[in-house]
C-alpha cells in the first residue's frame, strides 16, 4: 500500500470522526421533547425559527454537551402558546431561558423533573395559575426569574428546599398569602425581588438569615406587622425597598447599619421614621424596575 494511499484513508476517516462530531446524536425522547416545545410554542412564527430537518445541534438557541441538550436560550423569540409536559425528558437540561415572549398557560407540573436544571428565566410572558408545588424539587438552581407574568396562588413552601439559589425574582405578578418562612433557608440568595404582588402578614424574621443578600424588594403589596429586628442581621444589603405596604412599625430599622445602603424606598408618612438616615442620597433611590433587558441574550 502506497503512503498516498494509506495518507487518503488516514484523512477520510478523521474527516468521518468529524461528521459524527457535527451531527449530534441525541435520544428520540429528547429530540421529541423538543419538537413538542417548538410545536407546541408556534415555531413556525418565532423570529429565528427551527428547521427541523436540520441537526439538532443547528437549531437556533440550542445547546449539545455530550449527546444531551444543555440548554434552550429563546430569548425574545416571538414564542406563542404555551409549556410542553414533555418538558421533563430533557433530563440534562441545565438552562432554560424564554423570557420575553407570549407564552401563556400554566407551568406544567413536570417541569419539576428538571433536576439538573440551574437557570430558569420565564419573566416577561403572560403565564398564569399557580407555581408548581414541588417547585423545591429542581435543587440545582441557582436563578428563577418569573416576574411580570400572571403568576397566582401562594409561593409554595418548598421554595426553601432550593438552597443554591442565588436570583429570585417573582415580582409583577399575582401572587397572595404570607411569603413562607422557609424562604430563610435560602442562604446563598444575593437578590430577592417580591415586588407587586397581594402578599399579606407579616415579614418572616428567617430572612435575617440571608446574609449575602444584596437586593431585597418587598414594594407594592400588602405586608403589615413590624419590620423585623433581624434585618440588622442583612449586613450586605445594598438596596431595600418596602414602600406602598401595610407595616404597623419600622422601629427596628434603627438597628440598621445604613451607611452601604445605595437605595432605600419607605413610606414617607412613616411616624416612626423620625430618625436620620445617615449616608444614603434619597436622589439615588428608586422604585423597583423589574422590566430590564435580559443578560443571558445571545
């Protein structure tokens, strides 16, 4: 066999590894998975559509790692309709970002299969009815991000089991009901954002247990009670924002170290703030804005 010969056969069968590198060969189940979810959200009218007689690996916003979607960013899509229950068969999903869309329905409750699951980002859609109960099931993540949606129903007490958490921002939507207790055991939490709601009862004290927390805005709803003392446990705080409430009293911001605080928002017919707040530049305060560009987007 001549060495031309031999050279030929070297370089077509790394030229075949290649092409099995390309095409992605992930499980029938997934690739249903995610023909469902493009079905089922009208991909046909999203801005960057799927052809699906392309490889996987080609679709627009999907990610490959190992024969396994990773990830689906369909950022500001133009997706229409709503969650498919085949959700759940992307077993090694660990990114999923739809926000900035029309999705509409509820979250289907085999979206808690998602257990590698690390961001998930729905905010800016138009999703209604209840968070799912074993939402605290999906214990890699690390962001949940819904705010401005129709969200309903009570923020469900195994929240607290996701103790990696690092952003949740359930802001602008529906939600009733005390804000659980178990919240307090979300200790890595940097952003907490509850704004806009019809959450009622008081301010649990385990949130003085947060004490990485940067931002924590509890704004336009209807909390009453005191303000609890453990606040002055929250040392990393940055922003606090609890204005149009129902708080009986706001003694216990006084225990308060306020001089890193870049904004603070509270009622100002508050007879229990005839103290000085040293240190923060009211000019630099603002309302909560949770309608903000995404960063993720590609």
């Amino acid at each position: 066999m001549s060495n031309k010969f031999y050279s030929l056969i070297v370089i077509l069968l790394l030229t075949s590894n290649i092409s099995v590198a390309i095409n992605s060969q992930i499980s029938e189940q997934e690739k249903a998975a995610l023909i469902s979810f493009y079905e089922e959200t009208d991909g046909q009218n999203w801005t960057k559509s799927w052809n699906i007689s392309d490889d996987v690996s080609q679709w627009h916003g999907v990610k490959i790692k190992d024969n396994h979607v990773v990830e689906i960013n369909l950022f500001q899509n133009n997706l229409n309709g709503t969650i498919t229950e085949k959700i759940s068969e992307l077993k090694h999903l660990t990114h999923l970002n739809i926000a900035f869309n029309g999705v509409t329905g509820v979250l289907p409750k085999s979206l808690v299969g998602l257990s590698a699951l690390k961001v998930l980002k729905l905010e800016m859609n138009r999703i209604k009815g209840d968070i799912p109960a074993d939402i605290g099931l999906l214990q890699n993540l690390e962001e949940l991000t819904a705010f401005n949606n129709f969200l309903s129903g009570n923020i469900p007490e195994s929240i607290g089991n996701l103790t990696k958490l690092r952003i949740l921002n359930l802001s602008s939507n529906n939600l009733k009901g005390e804000i659980p207790h178990s919240l307090g055991n979300l200790d890595k939490l940097e952003s907490l954002g509850l704004f806009e709601n019809a959450l009622n009862g008081s301010i649990p004290s385990e949130i003085g247990k947060m004490v990485k927390l940067k931002e924590l805005v509890l704004a336009n709803n209807r909390l009453g009670g005191a303000i609890p003392v453990e606040f002055a446990q929250l040392t990393s705080l940055r922003i606090l924002q609890i204005q149009n409430n129902n708080f009986e009293s706001l003694k216990s911001l006084r225990q308060m170290n306020t001089k890193e605080l870049l904004a603070f928002d509270h009622d100002e017919t508050d007879l229990d703030l005839d103290f000085d707040f040293k240190n923060i530049n009211k000019d630099r305060s603002r309302m909560a804005d949770t309608k903000f560009e995404d960063d993720d987007e590609n």
